[in-house]
C-alpha cells in the first residue's frame, strides 16, 4: 500500500509538472503572438508614415497625374487608419498643398484633393486645428465654386466644404458663411436656376441642409434664408427625383427646427399657412406618386417612402426610425436631425470610419476611431438617441 500510494504521488507530481510545462508553453505561444503582432502592426504603421510622407513631397509635382496618386494614397491611409502623429505635425503642410491643387488643379484632382481635406478635419477631430482648416479653405473653395461650370468638380467642392465646416465650424457665423456660400452655387445673380444642372442642386440642397442640423436659429441671419421655404417647394415640383428626396428633407428639418417662418418670404400669417398647404399637397402627392413626373423610374420607390414618412411627419408628428450602421453598431434616428446626420451620404463618401460624439441635442463628428468598443457606441446611442 505504501508503494502504491508513493508511485501515485510521483504520477501525480509528473502530471503537475507536464500541466505546468504545458502552461508555460502555452503561455509563451500567446506571448510571441502578441509580440509578433504588435511588431506586424509597427511595421505597417512605419509603412504608412513612409507613404504619407512621399505623397506629400508627390504634391509638389509639376504633373497632375502625380498629385492625383499623391492624393489618392493619402486619402486610402486615412481612411485605413487614424494618422494623428502625421496630422498632429503636417496637416498644415497638405492643408497648404491640397488647395493649391483646388486652385490649378482638373477635375479629378480637384475631387481628390477636397476629399483629402475633408478626411484631414474628420481626422484632427473638433478643436482649433480644424477650426484653422475651415477658415484657410472657406476662401479658395469659394473661388473654385464661382470659376467652375463641371458637376463633378462643383459636387466634389460642396461635399468637401459641408464635411470641414461641420468638424470645424466651432462659431455659428463660420457654419452659417459655408451655408451662404452653398446657397450662392443656385442663387448666384448671374445663374438661371432652370439652367442649373439637376445633379448640381441636389448637391447644394443636401451639403446646405446638412450644415442646417449644426446651426440654431437664434443665430441666423433672416436676410439670407428667407425665401428658402418657397425655393424648396418649387424644387418638389421639379422632374428630377432625387432633387425632390432631398428638397423634401430639408423642409421637414426646417419644420422640425422650428425656422418655417425665418425661411419664409415672409412672416405673415396667412402666407405662411398658404405655403404650409401648399407643401403638404406636394408631399402628398409625390408620397403616391405613380411615375408619371419623370420619364425614369430611377428612385421612385425611395421618394414614395421618402414623402410617405415626410407627410406622416408634417401631419402626426411622427418621425421615421431609421436603422444606422456606426462601428458595427445599429442605432435608430429619432428625429430628422439625427437622420440627415447619421443617413446622409456626405460621411459615408468621406471615410469608412465614423463615431458620434453627443453634444446638447445635436451630434458632431469627433476622432473616427473602427476600434471602439460596442459597448462606448451603445452607451453613446443611449445618450444621444432617446427612448
């Protein structure tokens, strides 16, 4: 029995000492994987910074075709990644060459480089760096507007200015300049609206009403805005389907923001209810649409369920829920502020990469970051979308 009950302890004692071999040996695997990764995601971000860096001094070129590489590497980085070391010490610098590309730069270049800056504010974040990146772009941009004719340029140009003035524009005025510059693209003294290209006002309306969510109506100024309501209305009568959605939109933020008589041509009861009927027999209409406006059936079961939801708004106060995919995360929009924010295409052609940061009732895009947690984006939605 003692002979026994010793060779069971030595079994046993050799059972402990393979279970701590093995431990150890398994510990030490995890270890050089995490070793191995940490060291792979160095060199990668070591790689990234090389390219950042040739793409910049690419910029100085004299050939366009080597700007619009330049440009189209930096903006897969940024949106790969989140560069602050790079933003934190040259985003002067690109900021600097980026609009010297809007300036002299084709189409195509032009895009890009508007691309670049608008994913340089989304990168730097709120703050005084973005601040400086609105206020040194507002003036060139608004050159580049008033010189082309190109839808893609002009579109590209009004994308790129709504993305830095809603990251940038800390002071209402600075938002609201960006607006008036939008609003300038159809009203311009020396532009036919009926000459206007449809892509071209859909561009101005959607960058416009995108800013609108950032302003409060204390702030603006009524000289600018009033008529807007009118202008919009003729907008839902136009043939174009998409110009509709996005005219349709923009009224029901300004009635959900309260600013219906501000943006009216007038402040006269009467004449407001008359626009008021006349805006809901429109939506009405459009919401049971059968296709007869348009020749294409292109977006015509978006508008329906577009107009549908507008109507239902304007007549219950019922806004839509809307499902939006951030990090993984499914939020739902309460309100048509949130929903022009989060379901507008501006961020999504901007960058892969998209948090909300909450802020009073309102939403700003901060640091785009893919690897928060669901649990930061829930607590987040909680605070920012209620119920």
């Amino acid at each position: 029995m003692g002979k026994q009950r010793s060779s069971q302890r030595k079994n046993a004692a050799m059972l402990d000492s393979d279970d701590t071999d093995s431990v150890s040996s398994s510990s030490t695997v995890r270890s050089d994987h995490s070793v191995m990764g940490s060291a792979t995601e160095e060199l990668q971000l070591d790689k990234q910074s090389v390219i950042l860096d040739q793409s910049l001094d690419a910029l100085y070129e004299k050939r366009g075709s080597t700007r619009e590489k330049a440009l189209a590497d930096i903006i897969e980085i940024f949106n790969k990644s989140l560069p602050h070391e790079f933003v934190e010490n040259k985003y002067a610098t690109l900021l600097k060459q980026c609009l010297n590309s809007i300036k002299r730069g084709s189409a195509k270049e032009i895009a890009l480089a508007s691309h670049a800056i608008g994913l340089l504010a989304l990168t730097a974040g709120s703050g005084k760096k973005a601040q400086e990146i609105l206020q040194e772009s507002v003036f060139p941009i608004s050159e580049a507007l008033k010189s082309c004719s190109e839808v893609s340029k002009i579109s590209s140009l009004l994308k790129g200015l709504a993305v830095i003035a809603f990251v940038g524009g800390i002071e209402p005025k600075e938002t609201e300049k960006c607006m008036q510059i939008m609003w300038q693209v159809v009203h311009c003294p020396n532009v036919v609206a009926t000459k206007l290209s449809p892509e071209i006002i859909t561009a101005v309306v959607s960058a416009w009403s995108f800013l609108l969510t950032r302003v409060e109506g204390r702030t603006l100024d009524n000289k600018w805005w009033q008529g807007s309501v009118p202008y919009l209305s003729t907008l839902l009568e136009k043939y174009d389907r998409s110009g509709r959605i996005a005219a349709g939109e923009a009224l029901a933020l300004i009635y959900e923001k309260g600013y219906l008589e501000k943006f009216c041509a007038t402040a006269k009861a009467n004449a407001v209810e008359g626009l008021t009927s006349k805006i809901m027999n429109q939506v009405r209409d459009l919401a049971a649409e059968a296709g007869g406006k348009a020749s294409a059936k292109t977006h015509l079961n978006n508008q329906r369920n577009t107009f549908r939801d507008i109507l239902e708004f304007l007549e219950d106060g019922v806004v839509p829920e809307t499902s939006v995919k951030i990090c993984g995360e499914s939020l739902t929009t309460t309100n048509w502020s949130l929903l022009r924010v989060l379901a507008v295409e501006l961020l999504e052609a901007f960058s892969r990469r998209r948090i909300c940061e909450p802020h009073a009732e309102d939403v700003h895009v901060s640091e785009l970051n893919p690897e928060q947690g669901k649990d930061q984006v829930s607590e987040q939605a909680a605070d920012v979308l209620p119920g």
